[in-house]
C-alpha cells in the first residue's frame, strides 16, 4: 500500500538492534496506569495564561497554558474549561502526551513518552491505546501492531530485547492464535498456534535442517508429530507426551525402517504395522497424520523439501516487516 498508510506518514519506525539475553517475557502495556489529569479547575490550585499576553487568568478558552502547582502542565486548546485538540500534558512523575485531546482525554493520533523513556506513538481513544500504535521499551524491546481497550489484541509484531521475534495474533498483551517466532541466536523458527503467550495446539518447529511437525501443550510437543533429521538422514512419525515419544512410533534410517512403541523415548519391542489396527490412536485433531505412517521415504523428503521453503520466506518476511498495515 506504499505511502497510503496514514500511520506510518505520521511518524517514523523505531525498530533497532537489541542487547542479547535469552529471557523471554510477555510485554506488559505501557498505559496500565492512565495519565493523571488534573481537571480540577479550583483557581487556587493552577494559573491559565493565554497565547496573546500571558497574563493570568482564570477563563480557560481558546489557546493557552496551564501550569499546576506540581509542575505539571498542559499545553494547547481548551473549549469549556477541558482541554480539546492539539495539546501537550506533562506529569514529572509519568510523562508526557503530546497530540489529540477530545473532552480532556487523548483521542486520535499521539505520542506518549514515559519517565522512564519507555514510549507509544499511535493511536488513542479515551485516553487508551485504541487502532494501531508502536510501543518501545527502555532497553529496546518494541511492538508494533493493534490494540484495543489499551492493551495488544489483533495483530502485531514483538522485537524482544534478546532480537527474538514474534509476529502474529495477540489478546489481553498476550500471544493467542496463529503466530511467527523466530530465535535470533541460532535461527530457530516456530510456526503455530499459541494460547496466552505459550505453544498450544498445532505447530511446525524448523531448527536447523531438523523439522518438527505436530502439537503443543503448553510449550511441550504432546500429540503426533513428524520429524526430519537431514543430518542423520532420519525420519520420525510417531505420539509425543510431555516433550518425549511415548507409544506407536515409525522410525526411518537411511537403509531401513521400522514400526516400534517406545515409552519416554526408550524402544519398546518393534511390529508389523497395520494402520486400520491403529485408527483408534488418531483423534480427529490428529488424523492427517495417519497418511505419514504410510508414505514412502521420498515422498515425505519432498514434503520436508516444501516445508522449508515456506519457512525461509517467512524468515524474510518477519524480519524485514516494519508495519502490521503491510505498507512496508
């Protein structure tokens, strides 16, 4: 959508490189405490001065400044004793908001700089980060993407302070739903589905040459998965439990193949497989995966081969993405 995008003219992108930590955190909006307006109009407690003369007053319509005895002040038009339009309100214990105000309250397009000079440039209403907006953190952690009520919903983009990458869908400052993340250390990159900012339900794990395709339960692969080691030239189908394989299990080297049940990934006793004997293992989450106990090697080489052409131009993608609108 190239120049289109109204959010992206009204200000610049502040993406930049990140210290490196492994530690992952789930961002906590910058607004849970909302600016303290001070709409006490007690003409003891503030003084007005006016655009023209600066002389004081306590009438406060049209343009001017208002100075409490705190050292804050605003900034800007007033209709009616409130502040409406453009304006700057500053508190030296929270910050400074400079842009829209309708009946006192930010509304529209706005910047809002922390004490801590954590910030977010986007948009507001009713004093709360409402549409789309940019969120940067002290140490550089950012987000960019949608919110709603004051807190991330839609869809956005979290730069860790580590580098790591998540884009994809948010609810309540959390990641829920379909969503991207990449590990900037070593290149890791998970595709799938997160339920209040962990791994649960369907995923596909890219590490490496190495390949896993199946599910989660909060962080831990629980389910039936499929999986590619290019190194050893192995291929794994089987059911997970808690991050280990437990249960019917097809195992493919490079010179042969086998059908095994294994408990807390030790092999069991190996058999001749019958998949209509197993059907009752495939809930109907799962049962996509019957057709992998059955292809051929090549034929699951050529899904691995696939698959990893997906992710490498998802990896661009989200490393090169700067606005949840798509522009850039």
């Amino acid at each position: 959508m190239g120049n289109n995008c109204s959010f992206c003219n009204n200000g610049p992108n502040k993406e930049q490189n990140i210290s490196l930590s492994r530690e992952i955190i789930s961002p906590i909006s910058l607004m849970e405490t909302p600016i303290p307006k001070e709409n006490n109009f007690d003409p003891n407690d503030f003084i007005f001065l006016t655009n023209n003369n600066n002389n004081e007053s306590t009438s406060t319509e049209g343009f001017g400044i208002i100075k409490w005895h705190n050292n804050s002040f605003f900034k800007g038009n007033f209709h009616q004793n409130i502040s409406n339009g453009w304006g700057i309100y500053s508190h030296p214990l929270v910050g400074t908001f400079k842009g829209y105000f309708i009946n006192d309250a930010p509304n529209g397009y706005g910047v809002y700089v922390h004490v801590s000079k954590s910030n977010y440039e986007g948009e507001w209403e009713n004093e709360k980060q409402e549409g789309v907006g940019i969120e940067v953190w002290k140490d550089g952690a950012l987000y960019n993407g949608e919110f709603e009520n004051g807190r991330k919903k839609g869809i956005g983009k979290y730069v860790f302070k580590n580098g790591d990458v998540y884009f994809g869908e948010w609810e309540n400052n959390l990641m829920n739903g379909l969503g991207i993340f990449y590990y900037s250390f070593d290149g890791r990159l998970f595709l799938g589905e997160f339920l209040n900012g962990v791994k649960f339900g369907y995923g596909e794990y890219f590490f490496g040459e190495n390949l896993y395709v199946g599910f989660y339960r909060n962080n831990l692969q629980n389910g039936f998965f499929l999986y590619f080691n290019l190194k050893s030239d192995k291929i794994i189908v089987g059911f997970k439990l808690n991050g280990k394989i437990n249960g019917l299990c097809r195992v493919i080297n490079k010179n042969e193949e086998n059908f095994m049940f294994l408990n807390d990934g030790k092999k069991s006793r190996k058999f001749v497989f019958d998949v209509e004997k197993f059907e009752e293992y495939f809930d109907e989450n799962s049962k996509n995966f019957m057709v992998y106990f059955k292809r051929d090697k090549n034929d699951l080489n050529k899904e691995y081969e696939k698959r990893m052409k997906i992710k490498n131009e998802i990896e661009k993608f989200i490393l090169n993405s700067k606005c949840v609108c798509f522009c850039n």
